[in-house]
C-alpha cells in the first residue's frame, strides 16, 4: 500500500506567477482534501474532492482550484500568486468520505 | 478560520512525565480527531473519537470527549523524546460533506 506523495517538496514562485501543485492519494483512497498550513498555524481547509467532483470549499478565492483525475490523483492550482500564498500546502486522502486523513509531506512554497 | 483552540499553545515536560492538552470547538459534530506534526511536514492520525463517545484509549493515548462543553482532551501517558511534536485536534462539522477543521496546535517538547 503506497502513501500519500506530494510534488515538488519546495517551490519558490515570485508574485503573480501561477502555480500547480501535485498529489498522488494512497492506493484505494477516493477523496482528496488540500489545506493551506501558514507558519505556525493550523491547516486551514481550501476545498475536497471526491470522485472527480468538488465535493466542499473553505474560504479561499476563485484563484484557487483544482482537479481530481479517474485514477483520484489531484492537483491545486493557485493563479496570481500573493505574498501571503506562501505557505505550506497538505494533500491528504481519505476512503468513500472516511473520516481519517492520511497526509502527504507537503509541498512549501514560497512567494517573493 | 479555525474551529478549535488548543491549550496550553506549548508544553515543555521531562521524559516519564504525562501530557495533557485541551482542544475547544464551536460548533456540533460528529466525530473529533487527534493528528501529530514533527517537524513542519505531514500530519499522522492518531485517534478518531466519535460524538456519541466519551473516552478511547489507543497505546499511550487516552481522549475524552464531552460534547456539551465542546471539549476534549488529549492524554499522553510516560512521554518519550520522540513524542515532541506539534499536536492538533480536528473536527468534523455535521454539515453535508467531510470538512475536517484543524485547531491551532500545541507544541509539545519532551525533555529527555
């Protein structure tokens, strides 16, 4: 059983430049969540997806999306980046709206 | 925004020694988790405690909920160095979908 992966581990993006960040759920998962983890902070929720659909949203702008794939591989896309976008941003996968997540390491990503 | 508020923000302790650290929330539920960071990197589930249950025990960790106080509380029995890490509760809202809302975390140091 493999875990959750996250790709690339560290990003460094100036601002107003797009972004896309890459999740692979663990084997048999079919909901994936993605948070937004400021230093020193909870994770913050940003949306879910369960198969394929979104299936939930926190209070994040429009600039945030994403896709979940047929094989339940996920990608957050964030456009205009802001300084305040810098962060360290959490895929975690879960099965048929189980309620344990199972996290990757995360992606940081730094917005100069 | 953030459901639940963890207390004390940090704890220091000797090796041996119990912890305890306290979570408040907002808003009904249905179940209350207990997750683990080291280190800034993904989080690792540790216990899930359900709204119709007052205590579960897992290992060294003892969680008690009482939802008419929206609290719960997380007990870390003879602590090791390798516990030190950040610890999170996280609520599930009764709402439609698996929104799983993180606290702010205590930082727990485990002095060997």
């Amino acid at each position: 059983e493999t875990g959750v992966t996250q790709s690339p581990t560290h990003l460094i993006k100036t601002r107003g430049q797009q972004v896309t960040l890459r999740c692979s759920s663990q084997s048999g998962h079919n909901t994936v969540s993605w948070y937004q983890q400021a230093l020193g902070q909870g994770p913050q929720f940003i949306f879910q997806y369960y198969r394929e659909e979104e299936n939930g949203r926190g209070n994040f702008p429009p600039r945030f999306s994403g896709l979940q794939f047929p094989n339940y591989s996920s990608e957050l896309n964030v456009n205009a980046l802001e300084l305040d976008d810098s962060a360290l941003y959490l895929c975690a996968s879960s099965q048929n709206l189980d309620k344990s997540l199972f996290f990757g390491s995360g992606t940081q990503l730094s917005v100069l | 925004s953030q459901q639940g508020e963890e207390d004390p923000q940090a704890l220091s302790i000797q090796e041996g020694e119990n912890a305890t650290m306290n979570c408040s929330y907002k808003t009904s539920i249905n179940n209350l988790q207990w997750y683990r960071q080291n280190s800034g990197r993904g989080l690792v589930h540790l216990i899930l405690i359900r709204s119709n249950e007052r205590e579960k025990h897992s290992g060294r960790l003892r969680v008690t909920l009482d939802t008419s106080k929206k609290s719960s509380s997380l007990l870390i029995t003879a602590s090791r160095a390798a516990d030190t890490a950040s610890y999170f509760c996280a609520t599930e809202d009764t709402g439609g979908y698996q929104k799983v809302t993180f606290g702010t975390g205590t930082k727990l140091q485990v002095i060997p």
